[in-house]
C-alpha cells in the first residue's frame, strides 16, 4: 500500500504474468484498498476452479477473510457486539466472490518478501502515474495459462491452520487478534493465529502460563498509556538503546513509502525525528492488545502494542501514513 498525494495504491502479485493494481482517492483508508486489493484478487479468481491462497501484510485483514466474515455473516452483518461491520460493502462483495471457494489465508514472511516488494512497486508506480498525469498500468490480471506455477506451489508449501468455527457466539470475541510475528529462517513457518480462542501467547494471554496472574493486571489501556509516556521520552532524549527495550522481539515497522524497515533502523529513525504528536489516541483492540495513534501535521502513526510479561507492554508493529487524519474516519 501507498499513501501520496490523497491517493492509497494496491497490489496484488501471483507472477510477473499475473497481478494487478489500482488506487482509490480521496478519504479511503489503508485497510480499504488493503480490501480493495483482494476484491480484485477473488474477482478475478472467481472462475478459477482451485483453492485460493491469499499472504497479506495485514494481520486484520487476514482475521476478516479467514473468520470474522464467517460470523459477521451469521450475525446479519453485524459484529458480535451487534455493532455496524466497518467497510461492510466491500467486504460482503468479497464474501460474495469466496463462495464455494476453498480459502487459505497468512501473513506474508520472509519467503513471500519478493512478491510484497514487487507489489509495493505496482502500487508506488500507480499512484505516481496517476499524480503525474501519465499513462496507468493496471496490470495483466490472471490468466490461467500463464500461471508458473508458483501459485501451486505457494498453495502447497503454505502453513495455515484451520480456524475452528466457535460453538457458540462468545467462544471468539470479536476484537481478539493476534498480530505480526516474522519468520525466522531457522525455524518453522507458523500460522496466523495458534489457537481458536487464545489470546497473544506468552504474554499473558488466554493461552499463556501467566494465565494464573490475570486478576492482577492492569489494563492493557492503563499500561500502554505508561509505555508511550516512557517511549516518547526516549524518542526526545535520542536513546536508541531504550527504544529498543521497548519494541516487541516480532517488531515490524512499514515506513512513509509502505516498504517495511528493521526494528535498528526504525530505532534510528525515532531517535533521529522523534515524533511530536499533537494529539493521542489509545484504543483498547482486546484484552492483550492496544493501538496509540500520533496525530500531527502532515502524518498519522498507528502503534500496535501488546501485553508482555502481564504488566508491562512492547510494540509489535508502527506504520506511518502521510496522510490528512480523516482517513481514519474521524
């Protein structure tokens, strides 16, 4: 994804022969062209008779198409909490193109690093097509008789756990997720999410050994508010090492131009810029899990962090949009 100049770029990329991209304007969100992205995908797979595969860098993205549609549907389109599903069209033109369609989902690692790079690139190259004037390439779409084959084999050598459908309503909240981990080399591919109900795993969640000490902590809100305080005194004092004490091990970090960036060098970064909001947002996602967004002049940085070690809290992933705060919906 990419934000310039009021435009969000999308991609998808199966080969060199297969993908696509395009942008939506104005006030759209990134997680809207995120859906965009794969609305094209699905539609034009609709008449492809072969179980789908979709990585995605999005970890809530990957929640939609692999549960939550599943039970927003079954609650007439409405959340557990029987609040209004946010970009309910787009979503429902997606659920409407999966039907009948085997749908495996993950989050792209270091395996599927080439293909997110190159999508980057199609969106980069759309958006800026489109700013300067110049002639657009949406992309070939998919031709069935152009596949490589890396399809296939993306679909044969993917690690995704089924998700049980819950036995009744409550089983799975709907704002419990689960979000980036990377993929080490030296070890194995995982899934998305370990478990059917568990909460972020060692850190205090539902699945976690510190389960026991539950009704000691604080919450995640109450904690993170701390964190930012002590995260934003070292982003001023230029402490790159305290930086670091405070980001997630699975640390990822999307930069201006929607390529991610080491957790050393968005350090580097912070300390080097440190951000100076001029107003701050908390917002609870789930019992482990909380979003800071920076609001300032020319930019919007959203924050996730997660509960580690019960009272305390690590960021686990930032992503900076150059973009006016209304397209949060605000």
């Amino acid at each position: 994804m990419l934000a310039e100049a009021n435009l969000v770029g999308w991609a998808w990329v199966i080969d060199q022969d297969n993908w696509a991209c395009g942008y939506v304007e104005d006030s759209a969100s990134i997680t809207q062209a995120q859906f965009r992205a794969v609305f094209s995908f699905v539609r034009r797979c609709h008449q492809i008779n072969e179980p789908l595969v979709i990585f995605t860098s999005s970890e809530y993205v990957a929640a939609v198409l692999q549960t939550w549609r599943h039970q927003w549907r079954s609650n007439d389109w409405r959340k557990l909490d029987g609040m209004p599903v946010t970009d309910l069209s787009i979503i429902r033109n997606i659920d409407h193109f999966l039907e009948g369609k085997s749908l495996q989902v993950a989050c792209a690692g270091s395996k599927e690093q080439a293909l997110l790079t190159q999508a980057h690139i199609y969106a980069r190259e759309v958006v800026y097509a489109h700013r300067d004037g110049k002639e657009v390439n949406l992309g070939p779409g998919v031709n069935p008789e152009l596949l490589s084959g890396h399809y296939q084999q993306n679909l044969e050598n993917l690690v995704v756990s089924e998700v049980p459908q819950p036995k009744n309503k409550q089983d799975v909240p709907d704002n419990v997720t689960k979000f980036p981990c990377s993929n080490r080399g030296s070890e194995p591919a995982t899934s998305w999410r370990e478990g059917p109900i568990s909460g972020p795993v060692a850190v205090g969640g539902l699945g976690s050994p510190a389960r026991g000490a539950a009704a000691n902590l604080r919450s995640i809100t109450q904690v993170v508010r701390d964190e930012d305080l002590r995260f934003q005194k070292y982003c001023a004092s230029a402490d790159r090492v305290k930086i670091r004490e405070l980001m997630h091990p699975d640390f990822m970090s999307i930069g201006e131009l929607g390529v991610p960036i080491s957790s050393t060098e968005a350090a580097a970064l912070l300390a080097e810029d440190p951000p100076s909001p001029s107003e701050v947002e908390v917002r609870e996602l789930g019992t482990h899990t909380a979003q800071v967004i920076y609001f300032d002049s020319d930019s919007v940085q959203s924050w996730i962090w997660i509960r580690y070690q019960n009272n305390q809290a690590r960021m686990i992933f930032q992503q900076i949009t150059k973009r006016p705060p209304d397209i949060f919906g605000m």
